[in-house]
C-alpha cells in the first residue's frame, strides 16, 4: 500500500460549499446533523422485551444459524461455539458478552471531516437510495436498467441536498460496467463527486480490499490513520431464514480488522423469510443480526456496529414484499426497543412499493420516514429515491423524498416549541388585543422569514395560483428540478495528487481484472 505521510488533507471544508454545490438551484436548509429530542414510540411493554430477547437466545441456542463462510465456522469452533457441519449454536452468554464489547456511539469520518457522521445517541442520519438494478424518470416514462451516467447523476443528487448524510451503495446498479470492474468505477465516481461518508458492498475479498484502499487514498491516510478510526461502513444483510453467505460474512470480517463500521440488516419478510407475526419476525431478525455482530466483535472488540431492521410484510395475495405498512412500522418500533435493550445504534429503511412516485409512494415512504423517527433509528437507508420495493431509482422520487426529510429536520428543530416569555409573546397579543391581526406586528416582522418551514418543491399557492403558474404536479417539477440540479452541479474539491492517485489504483486493477466474477 503506498503511504501518504504528511499529506495535506483537503475535502473543501465549509468555505468550499459553494464551490461543491455549484449554483444554488434551491433554498434549501444547511448541513446539520438532526438530533431526535423526541421520546421513541415503545409499543412492547417489559414483558414483551424480554419475551422477544428470549425468543431471539432460543433461536440460537436450540435451532441456530447456518454460516456458509469457513472462516467463521473455525472461528465459533474456537471460541466454544456448538459447530455442526455449517450450522452454529451458541450459548447466550457469550452472545452478550461479545456484544457488550460493541460501542453504542461512534463516527464516521469522511475524506472531507466537515461531513462526519455521528452514529447513536440522538443523532439521526439519511443516506440515498441504494442497490436498485433498474432506473425510472419522467423523461423516459419507463423503468430501464440502470447505467453509470443515471448512476453519476444520482450520485450528483446525494452530495447536492444537505438533508442526506451518507452515500450509501450504488443508487442505481450501472449495468453497463462490467461486474469485475464496476466496484472500480463507481467507487471512483462516488469518491469524487461526493464528500460524504461511504459504504462499500461485501461481495468478495478483492471489492472490498479495493474499496477500502480507495476510501483510504482518497482521504489522504496512512494505513495506520485509516485504520484508527471508521472512514466508511459496510451493510450486509443475513439470508433469511438463518443462515449468513460467505461474501457478506468475509467482508465484514475484513472490514472488522481494519477498525471500518458494520451494519447487519437481516431482510425478514414476514409471511415469506420469518413468521407471520411481527413478534416472531422481529426475534428472528434479532437473533441472526446478534450472531454476526458477536463474531465481529470476537474477532475485533470493539468493532463498531449497528443493527439493522428490514422486517416488513409480504401482500398476501400476491407474495410481493410490502413496505410503509402499519406492521413495517410497528416492526421498526419494536426493533428499536430491541436495539435500546443491546446498547447498538439502530438502522432502518425510507421505502415503499409503489412503482412510481405517485400519491402511494408518498405516503408509504412517510410511513416509513416516520417509523425510523419514532423508533429512535440512528441510520435511515433509502431515505430518497426508493420505488418499486427497492427495484428503482428515481431523481424524481430523490427529490420529493428530500422534502420530506426536510420537514422531519425542520420538526426536531427546538425552536419551535420553544415556550419562554420571548415566544409566549403576551406584549404582541396584548396589542393586537380583540381586533386586527398580527400580520403587520414588529414582533412578526422581525421573525416571519424563520418563524416556518419553506419548502423547496411544494407549492402552497391556492388552484386558481397554481392553474396560472402552469398547473404543474409535484413529480414534474421535482424533474426539471433534478435537471437544473445537474446541469450546475459542481463536485466537491479533491487534491490533484490524491485524484491522480486514485485514478493509478483504478487503472492498475482494471488492468489486473478487478474482481472475479461468474461470467
């Protein structure tokens, strides 16, 4: 690995905002880390806590979870774990005394440190939509796989709009790279038209060393800088029911000794892949998220991680997953509680099923937003962008969303329920008194350019105002938004001894293959 000892760091800092936005196309809120002051929704009471935790250690001591990863098997082998073939039981008490060892606060420190990310506490972050194999916009009016330029393009939206914090997988898959090779260019493009925390995907030793060294080049760190803190995360989910693949697994446990973080998002459709009731899904989930994250912290105490939900139902009818139901919700509450109950910062998802972002994708991804907010979630995966239970991307969906997380922002701020003599204001309703309005008041002149939420994309002009304007729905001007958006989109400064660098490494392992692949 080549060393970069002394290096001077840039990553744009504050003062580069603009210069990383290009022109402003909207008003939107400043960069800020939301911070949750409300009581989270606990729809168990003790006794349910305590019957899912019970559920959960039964699992894995009397039934147990398959690990189709050698290297884990030796590992539970040797730290006194029943080992059966591929299957692994476990004994509750080294369970929770491995995840005792897991932090329940930590960050993530992207190659610019003005875009830290701080995991747990109160803290609630939003990350772009990630993994949808298929691309869907107004323009096209179609669903259509995805390619690097949709791809760069939502990328472009990610570091755009302050309200998401993290850049999760690939927003759509760029089917156009080839597979031993895409990891290269996308990772390529994500590190230099965003400065935000990154994720790489555990799908085989050479992607993740490659995304790693990357993440490692790009920030401008030794091995032994990257190395001691989180600069990028992974999320892996379990193959429900009970059993965890080698890629996910060997990832992770790559990642867990070079001290990056590790999200465990088990996918637990209930009435599919884990019961039908939502108690029973949420033990399951717990329990196959528990076992990997005690294998990682038996390998490296204190590996930062978080525990992930992605329980939901499935439409009976049909078998087709369902999301921003009141059982996805409740689901996600009930996680939450369970994550409080192991001191791990939580994960949750923004989605929905819909197929376009219609009035349905709305309100499903509302739900969903919701939920995590109630929940206590401190990591919301697929905040923006989500359509079809995760099989597209759409900037126009990226947008509408980013209104919505605006609006939770504006909501956790303190100031609006602020009760002091100030906001009382007994001196301007005094003069105001039984006549009049409050309109021309010093009082709201002084404060009416802050006093409420402006949104950037709804229009609160009456019918006849938004008849005159062009009588234009909210997915069409979320479109010539996105356009605008990229057509003075400017990436966030990089140093040009580090993009060079960077450039070498993509360039000598695409001449080395990349990663092996199936075909």
């Amino acid at each position: 690995m080549a060393e970069t000892e002394g290096r001077k760091r840039r990553g744009g800092g504050r003062a580069g905002a603009a210069a990383r936005r290009g022109r402003e196309v909207i008003s939107q809120m400043p960069w800020q880390i939301p911070v949750n002051r409300d009581r989270p929704t606990e729809p168990l009471p003790e006794e349910g806590v305590a019957a899912i935790h019970e559920g959960a250690m039964r699992i894995l001591e009397e039934i147990g979870v398959v690990f189709l990863n050698p290297e884990a098997l030796a590992l539970f082998k040797q730290a006194g774990c029943k080992v059966e073939g591929e299957l692994v039981k476990f004994d509750r008490h080294w369970i929770m005394e491995m995840i005792g060892k897991a932090p329940s606060e930590f960050t993530i420190t992207p190659r610019n440190p003005d875009r830290t990310i701080p995991l747990g506490g109160n803290n609630i972050l939003f990350g772009n939509v990630s993994s949808p194999p298929n691309y869907w916009d107004m323009e096209l009016g179609r669903k259509v796989p995805g390619n690097r330029e949709m791809c760069a393009n939502l990328l472009k939206l990610t570091q755009y709009f302050n309200c998401i914090h993290f850049a999760g997988g690939y927003p759509v898959e760029p089917v156009d790279i080839h597979a031993s090779v895409r990891h290269l260019d996308v990772v390529h493009d994500k590190l230099t038209l965003t400065d935000k925390a990154m994720h790489v995907y555990s799908l085989g030793k050479e992607r993740v060393e490659d995304v790693m060294e990357m993440v490692r080049i790009a920030g401008g760190l030794t091995e032994e800088e990257f190395q001691a803190k989180p600069h990028m995360y992974t999320n892996i989910n379990s193959t429900s029911p009970l059993k965890h693949d080698f890629p996910m697994i060997d990832g992770c446990l790559r990642m867990a000794r070079r001290g990056q973080a590790i999200v465990v998002s088990p996918f637990t459709l209930a009435g599919a892949m884990a019961p039908v009731t939502m108690a029973g899904a949420v033990a399951q989930s717990i329990a196959e998220s528990l076992c990997a994250i005690a294998l990682f912290q038996y390998v490296a105490p204190g590996t930062p991680c978080v525990i992930g939900t992605f329980t939901s139902n499935v439409d009976m009818k049909t078998g087709a997953p369902a999301f921003g139901t009141p059982e996805y919700m409740r689901s996600t509450q009930m996680t939450g509680q369970m994550a409080r109950f192991y001191g791990l910062p939580m994960r949750s998802s923004g989605v929905c099923a819909a197929n376009v972002p219609d009035g349905q994708a709305m309100w499903e991804t509302s739900n969903s937003l919701w939920a995590s907010v109630q929940s206590g979630t401190h990591m919301v995966y697929h905040a923006a962008g989500w359509l079809e239970g995760g099989l597209i991307a759409s900037p126009e969906k990226f947008i509408m969303d980013c209104e919505i997380l605006q609006q939770i922002q504006r909501y956790m701020q303190p100031e609006i329920w602020a009760s002091g003599p100030d906001e009382i204001a007994l001196d301007t309703i005094a003069e105001v008194g039984n006549e009049g309005h409050f309109f021309g008041t010093q009082y709201t002149q002084d404060r009416y350019t802050t006093a409420f939420y402006q949104p950037f994309l709804s229009d609160w002009k009456n019918y006849e105002g938004w008849e005159a304007a062009g009588a234009v729905w909210t997915p069409e001007r979320a479109h010539h938004m996105f356009k605008d958006i990229i057509a003075n989109f400017e990436a966030p400064p990089m140093e040009d001894a580090i993009r060079e660098e960077l450039a070498d490494f993509v360039a000598r392992r695409k001449s080395e293959g990349g990663a092996p692949t199936d075909f």
